[in-house]
C-alpha cells in the first residue's frame, strides 16, 4: 500500500473514532493534565478551609504519590534531570497535610533528603511555591512580593500601571500582593510542620543574599517606577492604602466567572480563597463557597485517578478538532460538525473584558479557552473557532454575523509591532519583567510570540483569503522574518517549543503567500531537517523553554512530529524523502501508547508548569494527515 492509501486509512479510522468521542452537546472533552502541581495545591487549600472531603483528597493524595520518582523526587516533565525542587515541595506538603502520609513513611522520608540535598525549602523558588509556603505559615514573605498595594490605584494612561502586567499575571499578583500585604499565616491544627525542611543556616543566608541582590539589582528599579507614580497620586498615604485593599477585593470580585472561579484558572481561584481569608471572610462565606464548587468543577475524573485541571481545554479542544476534521474532508453538514458549531457559536464573547482597556476600537467577538471563560477572550482559540464555523457560515448566513464578529476582534488585536499576543494587545512593557520571581519574564508580560502571529497569519490566509498584498499581513510577516532565530527556528511560546513556533511562523508565511524559495523559508526549513530523528519523526524535550534553545528529547512524539511535518506540506511542492519517513513514523505513533505519546507538548511557564493535552495525539496527527493527503492526491 502507498503512503497516500495508508494516510487516507488512518484518516478514516481516526474520523470515526473521533465523532464516536463527541458529546452530546458537541464538544468534545479531554483531560488537560498539568502535572501534580493543582492537585498539590487543593488539597491545602480544603485543608485550610477545613473541608472533610475525604474521598477527594485522598484520590489527590494517591494521584501525587503515584507521581513519585526513585529518588524521592517530583518532575514537571518525564526528562527532567534528576527532578524538581519546587514540584517535590509541593508534593510533600501536600501529601504531609493531606493526613494520609506521614514523615516517618519510606516515601516521605525520600522525598525529605531530596528536598534537603537541593537547599530545602528556601531554595524552592517558584512563586505558587514560596506564595502557599508563605500563606500557610511555612516560611516568612519573601521580599520579592513586596509590592505595594497603591500600585493598584495607578491608571492605564501613567508610565507604568498594573494593567501593564499581563491579564494572567494580574489575576494571580493581586491576591497574593493582599496576602505579602496583611503578612497571613493561615494555619489550622492540621498544620504540618516543614521546618526540618528549612536547609542549613548557611544555605538560608545564601538565599537571603541572592534575593537582596536581586531585590538591589532589578527589583529596586520597578519598585521606584511605582512608587514616582504613587506620589503623583494626590492623597493622603492611609486614605491610599485602604483605598488600595478595596480596589484589590473589587477586582478579584468583578472578575470571578459564574462558575466561582476567578477568571476560569484553578491557581488564581486558589489564590483568591486564601486573600479572601486575609480579609477576614469566613471560611463558609458563598464567595468562598462557590469558589470551591468552581474548582470541583475543573476536576477531571477516569476510572482509577482525579486530577485538578488548571483550565479545562474544551473550547480549545471541540474548535480545534471540528476545524480538523472538516479539513479531512468531514462535510459541515456531517452531524458531529453542526453539533460542534452550534456549541461554539453558544460560547462567542459578547462582553468587554480587560483586553479592552489597550483595544482603542473594541469588537467583542473572541472565544476563550474553557468553558467556564466569559470575559477573557484570546487570539488563538478565536481563530481556531472562525476555522471550525466558516463553512458553516458560507452555507448559512444567518451566521455571518458571528463570523464578522470575530474577525474584527482578531484583526483588532495586531500588536504596533505587528505580531499578534495571546490576550491582549501591546502588553509589552520590559520593566514588568524585573519580578525576581522565577518565570516572570515569561508570565508578566503577554508580547507578540512567533506561534500566535504564525497561526494568526495561518487562519488569515487560508481560511479568511487574505494574503500579503494588505498591510496587516505584512506587517505579520515582517514581524516573523525579523524575529527569526540565527538558526532558523522560532521560539513557540505556548508549545514546546521551537519546533511549535517553526511550525506556526512557517505555514503562516506560505497561508500569506510568501515564496517558499523565500531565504527565511529555506533557513527554516533546512534547521526542521537538520533535527529530523533517525526514526523519521521529530522530539524536543521541555529543557528547550528552560535553556531558550533547543534541546532533542532522544525519541519522537506525536505532536512534534505532526508540527515538523505540517511545516512541510505547507512549503514544499511535492514530497521529499524525509517527507516519506516522517509520515510514516507519525502513523506508526498512532498506534503506539507509552511516554511518548503523553509527552508534555504544551507550555504553561517555564521550570514549572507543562501541559499533556490528551486531545494532542489526535489533532496534530489528523491536521497532518489531512493537509498530506490534499496537497499530494
């Protein structure tokens, strides 16, 4: 059999899985599996509320413990060298307050050296990691999250505002500023004891002093910035303050979705609780409550296991996947098709969230990533939905309204630099990025990134029909060709990692109608090659996001392999040898089902937070295959 007749198989028996897997309200529902880190986390958090759900933690507890490494330790992903500090912290904790381990357990005891022989707790550096230490009594406030609470009071038109930090990090920094602010140690009787945990006396003044350099350093510089900002603010500094933790509890409060969550994560959610609690709410207030029922909702239930999904991933799963399917040739009069449109035009966005403030002409029009997601639209799942809806919307145009909708709000989102973000537009400001907070580079700011403008392009192009003759595309263009890599690769910010933004950059400069004989093509081209396995499909290791540069995983994965060879489709005319191999190993991992194919694929931030989306295996491969089997019938 050809390569074309196997791909058309595979094709065919993935379409058929696939409807088979649709809801009945035609979505479509996978598990976003965040590693332990949530889990680790709720259970201190009904700990602290004091919640006797003991089936739930203890399936928490026995999901964190199953997680555990030979030598003691946790990782954030399968090659993690020798483990994670701030993963196996949280773990231990947990597993300490959940009741149900002990410190005189074999696998407590393990995970006690690790944590000693990497510095204790004071070398655990993540910020959820030093916020929960620090909010339940482990550990003082680190200076790092001094920040003061007037910055809040600060409008969008000064030099530097809160809104200059990204929607994510502004979600997350506002409780735990509450918390750093009111110095909470909320302990129960239940409370663990992780002072033995505490490292040596030396190794805690080595801490204090890097923090105090880089509090010296760079801190010193955002904090002066505020604060010439502050004084410009024409009250009196007690007025200010208490001004300051009103506005703190309103924004938590206008932002908390009709799930309970605040805005739709389980980390923020989490967050709120405990600042709620600083404010002095009660642990059964509905605020609260409703809070914790919105986080059981985020749990994701199989045979066997219970994690907490940070955000569920159904809109972005059911756009993706209706998107692909109609591109293997699912008709959009096919039934899983129209189920799937109805629902995602249920969950368009008709309201002005915070990405609104930096839009000067504001359409709502977008989706979000969760269900639960109401005010927090973002690029990439409103592409992926105006992909999943256009047929539909050409056959019928009672629809084009919504269709009209998003795509203004997609255009309107262009950054002045001409890329496109993920949330919000020219939320670029470098100063936010002096946090000394491990991943803040990443999280503080939300910049134009090579995988949103390359698959923003990708959707302009070959679904919208826009091409590089009209300005905007250009300048999306322009955007990627400047922001190359010497390499030839881009850094993908949402993915892992360079081999998700080479993908993204190079079929979003074909969709606009470049040259494939183009030199950043080629370049780019020539790098997927040079990194192709010897098995004919594509890894990289999560180190990449780590070590900003790419490192092999050693073996290939569905997803990689899938992006690489999805690049070259898009550029080359006809196959080329490493074409052939590279297909066929990716139908071959679609039979396969070991670490490979649970590799983590999506980035959340980097040393801490990776994503194994379940629904990955399918779409990537499905997309390829279907793009394959077009271009070369």
């Amino acid at each position: 059999m050809s390569v074309w007749s196997e791909a058309n198989e595979e094709v065919r028996r993935m379409t058929e899985t696939l409807t088979g897997m649709q809801k009945d309200d035609g979505s479509w529902r996978f598990c976003f599996d965040n590693g332990t880190l949530t889990d680790a986390y709720f259970i201190i958090i009904l700990r602290t509320l004091e919640l006797p759900d003991e089936t739930l933690i203890r399936q928490l507890h026995n999901r964190i413990a199953a997680q555990q490494q030979e030598n003691g330790a946790w990782k954030v992903y399968p090659d993690e060298e020798e483990g994670n500090l701030s993963a196996s912290v949280d773990a231990y904790y947990a597993l300490l307050y959940s009741g149900y381990s002990k410190k005189t357990d074999d696998m407590m005891r393990k995970a006690a050296q690790y944590i000693i022989s990497k510095g204790g707790l004071n070398q655990a550096n993540t910020m959820l990691t030093q916020v929960f230490l620090a909010a339940t009594g482990q550990r003082p406030w680190p200076s790092s999250l001094n920040i003061p609470l007037e910055f809040l009071l600060l409008p969008p038109t000064f030099p530097i505002s809160f809104f200059d930090f990204s929607g994510f990090a502004r979600v997350h920094l506002v409780p735990i500023m509450l918390m750093a602010n009111r110095r909470i140690a909320l302990r129960t009787n239940a409370t663990p004891d992780l002072s033995d945990l505490n490292g040596s006396d030396r190794a805690i003044e080595a801490v204090t002093a890097a923090t105090h350099r880089s509090t010296s350093d760079n801190f010193q510089r955002l904090l002066d910035e505020i604060q010439s900002g502050i004084k410009q603010l024409a009250s009196l500094p007690g007025q200010l303050h208490e001004s300051a933790v009103v506005r703190a509890e309103q924004f938590m409060l206008d932002r908390i979705e009709p799930d309970g969550s605040l805005y739709s994560y389980a980390t923020s959610t989490m967050l709120m609780i405990m600042a709620l609690l600083a404010l002095g709410y009660d642990k059964r207030h509905p605020v609260i409550k409703a809070a914790v029922r919105g986080l059981i909702s985020m749990l994701w239930i199989s045979p066997g296991k219970v994690l907490l999904q940070n955000s569920p991933s159904t809109i972005w799963d059911t756009a993706l996947l209706s998107g692909v399917l109609q591109k293997a040739g699912v008709s959009p009069e096919h039934t899983s098709i129209r189920k799937s449109v109805t629902y995602l035009l249920a969950k368009q966005q008709h309201k002005m969230g915070d990405w609104s403030i930096r839009n000067p002409n504001p359409i709502p029009g977008g989706w979000g990533f969760s269900e639960s997601n109401t005010i927090n639209p973002d690029v990439d799942d409103s592409t992926a939905a105006l992909r999943a809806i256009r047929q539909t919307v050409l056959r019928e145009p009672v629809y084009r309204d919504a269709w009209n909708r998003g795509l203004n709000w997609v255009l309107s989102m262009q950054n002045k630099d001409g890329g496109w973000a993920a949330f919000e537009k020219d939320n670029d400001n470098e100063l936010l990025t002096l946090l000394p907070i491990e991943g803040s580079r990443e999280a503080a700011i939300d910049p134009s990134t090579a995988d949103l403008t390359g698959r923003t392009l990708e959707f302009l192009g070959n679904t919208a029909g826009f091409n590089k003759s009209l300005a905007f595309m250009r300048k999306g263009t322009d955007w990627l060709i400047k922001n190359q890599d010497a390499d030839g690769s881009w850094y993908g910010r949402w993915g892992i990692c360079y081999l998700y933004g080479t993908w993204a950059a190079l079929t979003g400069m074909i969709a606009a109608g470049h040259d494939p004989q183009h030199p950043t093509v080629n370049k780019a081209v020539r790098w997927l090659l040079s990194i192709q396995n010897t098995d004919g499909g594509w890894g990289e290791s999560c180190t990449s996001d780590r070590k900003n540069r790419y490192v092999p995983l050693g073996a290939s994965t569905p997803s990689h392999t899938a992006w690489a060879m999805d690049a070259l489709i898009a550029v080359h005319a006809k196959p080329v040898p490493a074409m052939e191999k590279g297909i066929r190993q990716l139908m071959a991992q679609l039979h396969r089902e070991d670490w490979t194919t649970r590799y983590p694929t999506g980035a959340g931030l980097p040393v801490s937070f990776y994503i194994h989306y379940h629904s990955y295996r399918y779409i990537w491969p499905l997309l390829t295959l279907g793009n394959y089997i077009r271009k070369y019938k």
